[in-house]
C-alpha cells in the first residue's frame, strides 16, 4: 500500500511540535529578542515544520507503532514499504537547504545539522540510542530541550542586547529540567510497547512509580529557578506566578498518578496530553506576554 498525502502529513506530527514552540520562543524571551522580524518567520518555519517534521517522519518510519498511542498521536498511520523514509530524509533535507539559502546564522545551519544527525542517531536501529534510558534521555534533553532553546536565543543575534552567561544558562536549566519532566512522562502509558521494541526507555529504567517522582522532582527544580530568574531580571510577582504554576503541575502529575493504574492507555495518554496543553498555554501566555511587551 502506498503512503497518502494525509499519512504522511500524519507522521509530521506538526500539532505535537506546538508543544515544543514555547521552548523556542522562550530563548527569544531570555535574550529580549523579538519576533517582528523575517528572520524569525523563516527560521520558525524551517526548524519546526521542516526539521523537527522530519524527524517525527523518520521516528515513525523505524518505530512503525500501530497498536497504541505515541507522541501527539492516539492512532498513528500504518507504515508500508519504505515511502515514508524517502519522504522524511526529503523533508529534512528540504529544512537543511533553506537553513543554508534563507538563514542569516551560521549557527542555526550548524545547529540544524547537528540536529539531524542526532535524530537519526536517535532512532536508527543499529544505533538506536532510544533504546538506552540514559543516551535517550540525554539526546532528547539536548535536542528538543537544549538546541531549541538555542536557536531562540540566536534568532535576533543582530539586533537584540548581548545576554550575559549566568542569564542564559538559567534559562538552559529552566528548559532541560521541563524536557526532562516531561520525556519519561510521554513513555509511562507505553511501557509495554517499547519492551516488545527492545527499548530500555526512561520510564523502564525507573517504573511507573519512579518515573512520577523523578518528573515532579525536575517540575519542582525547573520552576524554582525559573521563579528565581524572572524575580531577578523581570517582575517578582511573575516568578511568584511561575511557581505557583509549578506546584500546580505537580499537583496535576500526582492526581494522574493515583489513576494510572486504573486507567487504559488511551486514557493515560489524554492524561498527559491535558497537562502537556495547560502547561503549554501558560508558556504560551508568558513568552507573548513578553514578547508583545504586554508585561
């Protein structure tokens, strides 16, 4: 059977990727960058609808998961042949050579590359670092956590304020520890399907138990230091706010928790995607907050 049009719009996960936006608008934020710019809109595009695209494609291509929910999708397209690995190494490819023609950064062309590598290295199976809780999490940390927040804070390079390292790196480890919070959380509703893949995930490694833990533990981090960086270099009350938004999550973590158990998998996965959706909001109000400079 042939890959669709439809499918392969599918495999892109592009309403997914809306979850990873914040993170790259929240570095144009720590740098007091802006968004009014061409600059912006066309690295926006390339990054999010071509790279990070492509990279759901290929994920999809070697995972081909069929009887469960993944990532942004309950009921993910059968994968036939291997139409949908030409398709996603053409989109990527396509991202990479708009990065060389369009961007006016080295860095982000660099960046982009770096990142496509790391996706392959990722899900290839005779690389396969999804299979290992510690190389997985390190690369999704790196990729989806640390380079998009990167981008963010280099989109403006020409006209924003030079950002002073102590700033920058606080906003790193406000993004690393919510990636962080979050990737084994996307893993704990499918525990079995990755063991009948051969995966040792994250949420494996620690148990259902564990992985709620370890995620409250890096919410309570991330937002402590967020709280602490806005309170410094913005408004007291935002920090006060971010916080509180913080516990509220962890709130939100444990009443799932105390479901789990109780629940199918198409239903822990709604689960996560409720609190994916509000803690998303929130971000999306903070970074337009400031970006619009409404706050």
């Amino acid at each position: 059977m042939n890959l669709t049009v439809e499918n392969f719009l599918v495999h892109l996960r592009l309403k997914f990727i809306l979850f990873l936006v914040p993170i790259y608008l929240y570095g144009i934020v720590i740098s007091d960058g802006t968004i009014f710019t061409w600059n912006f809109l066309i690295e926006f595009i390339i990054l999010h609808v071509f790279i990070y695209g492509g990279v759901n494609a290929l994920n999809d291509y070697y995972d081909r998961d069929e009887h469960g929910p993944i990532g942004g999708l309950e009921n993910p397209p059968p994968v036939y042949g291997h139409s949908l690995f030409y398709l996603a190494w053409l989109w990527k490819l396509i991202g990479f050579y708009l990065s060389m023609k369009y961007s006016s950064s080295m860095k982000f062309v660099i960046g982009t590359f770096i990142g496509i590598c790391m996706s392959v290295a990722y899900s290839h199976p005779k690389i396969r670092l999804k299979g290992d809780p510690f190389w997985s999490t390190l690369t999704v940390v790196a990729l989806q956590g640390f380079l998009t927040y990167y981008f963010g804070t280099i989109v403006d390079t020409c006209n924003a304020t030079s950002i002073s390292a102590f700033k920058f790196w606080m906003g790193a480890c406000v993004i690393m520890l919510t990636t962080l919070s979050t990737y084994p959380l996307s893993q704990v509703y499918q525990i079995e399907q990755d063991r009948l893949q051969g995966d040792q995930t994250l949420a494996i490694f620690l148990g259902v138990g564990k992985t709620f833990q370890f995620s409250c533990i890096c919410l309570f981090l991330s937002g402590l230091i967020h709280s602490i960086l806005l309170g410094y270099y913005y408004h007291w009350w935002e920090g006060v706010l971010i916080f509180v938004n913080s516990c509220a999550l962890i709130y939100g973590v444990q009443q799932w928790k105390i479901k789990f158990e109780q629940q199918t998998v198409v239903e822990n996965f709604k689960s996560l995607h409720r609190l994916l959706t509000w803690q998303t909001i929130c971000s999306y109000l903070f970074c337009f907050g400031h970006l619009l400079n409404i706050l």
